[in-house]
C-alpha cells in the first residue's frame, strides 16, 4: 500500500507540475500565456529527462550562483590554525 506513495506524480509521460503551465494558459487564454505554457512543458520535460526534480534543479541553480564555498562560520569566528 505504501509502496507507491514516493514516485512524483505523473500524467502520461509528464510530470504533473509540468502541467501547471499549460492550466494556466488554458484559464486565461492568449497567445502570450500559451507560449509561457508551452515553454513551461518544455522546460519540465527537459529536466524530467535528466532524471531531476524542481527542487533538485533549483538547488542546482543555487549552487551555481552562489559558488562551491559556502562557509557555515563567518570569517571573523574561524579558527585560523587549528
């Protein structure tokens, strides 16, 4: 019972946020929201391709913004030659 409870949700071959887009587009139609949506599907597809998640392409971006060193003690409370 509990076995299929941590797969994303999925439509078809889409994962179900990828389809928040194109509802969007769908309740306030025009060509600029279906173009969003589209691109919306598209870029979820793209990542769900790759095997990642939302919340795994948004640590990704962080990651890249902010760089590899992210110390936890500000400078000024590093022990220097310890």
């Amino acid at each position: 019972m509990w076995r299929n409870t941590a797969p994303p949700v999925r439509l078809f071959v889409l994962d179900a946020r990828a389809c928040i887009p194109l509802l969007i587009s769908v309740v306030y139609w025009s060509w600029t929201t279906l173009y969003i949506g589209l691109t919306g599907m598209v870029f979820f597809t793209v990542i769900s391709w790759f095997g990642l998640t939302v919340p795994a392409v948004t640590r990704l971006l962080r990651r890249w913004l902010v760089g590899r060193v992210r110390p936890a003690v500000p400078v000024w409370r590093r022990r220097r030659l310890a």
